[in-house]
C-alpha cells in the first residue's frame, strides 16, 4: 500500500512512522497529501512548515502553502 495514497488517517498514520525514522522527504509528502484534503487545517501547516523550514532547510518547499 502506497502510504502516499491513502486515506487520511492512514497517511498521517504513516507521516507519525516517517517521524520517529527522521525521513523528512516521505514526512513532507504525507503532510502535503493530509493538507490537499484539509487545507484549512492550521496544525497541519504548521508542522509542514516547520518541517520545511527546521529540519529540512528548505524554506521554498512551504512557500506554496504559505499564500
């Protein structure tokens, strides 16, 4: 199962497993994915965006869903 293309809960599911790994890359896929459904959700932007800014360094990657 492609944990990209799930459901919701089961993506963050996967995005909570990516976290203790400390794999940012599939951390940010699983966020964008959860937020394409729940663009209002300010907890989850703001974890995208701090994954974006801290643990990647990669200001860019939040610009889009900063606007």
């Amino acid at each position: 199962m492609d944990p990209f293309l799930s459901d919701p809960d089961d993506t963050f599911a996967h995005y909570l497993k990516f976290v203790k790994k400390g794999e940012f890359k599939k951390e940010y896929r699983c966020l964008e994915n959860v937020l394409r459904e729940f663009p209002s959700d300010a907890e989850l932007l703001d974890r995208l965006g701090g994954l974006s800014l801290h643990e990647m360094d990669d200001p860019a990657r939040a610009r889009p869903w900063l606007y």
